[in-house]
C-alpha cells in the first residue's frame, strides 16, 4: 500500500492592480529620464550654429506655471520642440515635433541628428524598461518658429527659462 503525503502550498501573487501601478510608475520615472537626456543632447546639437537665434532654447516647467494642462515639461529651440506630457491614462510621452521652415531653409541633416539622438536615448537596449512605445515623432512638419518666437519675446519668468548655447566655434 502506497501512502502519499498531500503538502499544501501558499504562492503569494502581487495585485495586480498595484503591479501595474508599479510598471506605470517605472516607465514614467524612465520617460522623464530620457526625455532631460534628450534636452541635455539637443542642446550640443545646437551649438554648431554661428547666429546666436539658433543656439537659443527655451525651457519650461507646466508644473511651475500653476495652470492645470497635461504638459509637464517643454524644450523649444528655433528648429524643433521637445514635449514631455501626461496622457489620459497617466503615462508620461514624448512628443518631438520639427519646424517645416528649417527643413526647407537647413535640410535635414539636423532633423536626422536630432531623430537619431531620440531613438538612441529611448531604445529599448537603452533602458530600465520599455518606452518606445512613449515616444511621437510629429510625421508632418510644423511651425515651431512661430511658437519659438512667441515664447521668445514673452521673456523668461518663474516658469520659462531662456538660454542661449556656446559656440563650439568660440
């Protein structure tokens, strides 16, 4: 006669609820990284430039502005913008949007830079977790130029910044 011993086991399962809270939280703190990554590198992108219009970029803080919006962040420079926002479903994005004037006025060759140097800042190789798909690359131009210049000659407060890059030529 076989006697068998019957072990009961407990596995303990996270919520998943809370799990998913969990993942959000971590690819949102992996947004954010990337995207002052990004601000970080665009600004060198920038620095080639003679003219001091080109190497200027501002900077702003939604949260600072005290307006309820789902933009946090912002990097405007002549030629593109860099949006940091909140989507309805609290995930952080990416937006990069790029001037339809300086594509016909410098070519691409900055527009290449600068996709190439947000791909290799959110690749999936390149990161904790996955934000690809965090990121919109606007597929029509815009005008940028317009809302730079508009930024521009509203001036620096407690939530816009204004600076204007080095020359790597100096």
């Amino acid at each position: 006669m076989n006697h068998f011993t019957l072990k009961i086991m407990t596995v303990k399962i996270k919520e998943p609820e809370l799990n998913l809270q969990q993942d959000l939280n971590a690819r949102n703190i992996e947004v954010e990284r990337a995207f002052q990554l990004i601000t970080q590198s665009s600004k060198t992108l920038l620095s080639s430039f003679e003219h001091p219009k080109y190497r200027t970029c501002i900077l702003i803080d939604h949260y600072k502005s005290g307006k309820p919006s789902t933009l946090i962040s912002e990097f405007l420079c002549f030629f593109f913008n860099i949006t940091l926002t909140l989507n309805k479903f609290g995930y952080k994005m990416i937006y990069f949007s790029y001037d339809e004037e300086a594509l016909t006025r410098f070519g691409a060759s900055l527009y290449n830079r600068a996709l190439r140097l947000i791909f290799k800042l959110t690749m999936f190789e390149n990161t904790k977790c996955n934000i690809e798909p965090c990121v919109r690359i606007t597929p029509k131009e815009a005008n940028v130029q317009r809302f730079f210049i508009s930024r521009l000659t509203n001036g620096a407060n407690a939530y816009t910044s204004i600076e204007v890059e080095p020359s790597e030529n100096n």
